[in-house]
C-alpha cells in the first residue's frame, strides 16, 4: 500500500479517498472500516422480529464506500432501478453480514 496516498478523509462517515499513480493513469479507491457496522448489524438482526408483517422492514446497512463505488454492482443497480438485482445481491449469502434482517427479499 505504501504507492497508495490518502487525499481526503471524512471523520463522519469514515471514508477516505486514496489515489495510485501508475504513469499516465491516477487510480483513485474509496476505503471505510466498516467493522462496527458489520457488528451493528448482527446486533440488529438478532432483535428483530422473524416474520414480514407490516409495511417496512430495515433490510441492510450499506457501506457509504459500496455505494458510492461507480462500476461497482449496488451503485449500478441502483441508479438504473434495477430492483431485481439489488434483491440478488441482499440475498446472496455472502452478503448475509449486511443485512439487519433474516429471510428473503
């Protein structure tokens, strides 16, 4: 990481923005630790209810990093409204750990 240089860090949300320069091209990565709301979510989803009933559920907590991403899955489906893949991508279980709600979507 040491040709990595971090060019912005935002204390609130946790993100810095890193950038690489690799000749004519300057790669630019968003970081967050997004170990406590990992934990916040499986907190979350040990207390809540099992069933669907009612009109809203809090599904997932996302990384802000994830969803900022440009050419990343959720960013892309999102801003196309392409609901069916953002209910692959919660259902999918490698993706388990962001969800504050057991089931499916």
């Amino acid at each position: 990481m040491s040709d990595w240089t971090c060019v912005e860090y935002n204390p609130v949300s946790g993100v810095s923005t890193w950038i690489k320069i690799e000749g004519d091209k300057t790669l630019v990565q968003e970081r967050q630790d997004v170990s406590k709301l990992l934990d916040d979510n499986t907190a979350q989803r040990n207390v809540t209810s099992p069933g669907w009933k009612g009109d809203y559920h809090s599904l997932a907590r996302l990384p802000l990093a994830m969803l900022h991403a440009k050419g990343g899955l959720l960013h892309d489906a999102m801003k196309a409204g392409d609901d069916e893949r953002v209910k692959r991508f919660l259902n999918d279980s490698d993706n388990s750990r962001l969800r504050t709600k057991e089931g499916r979507v």
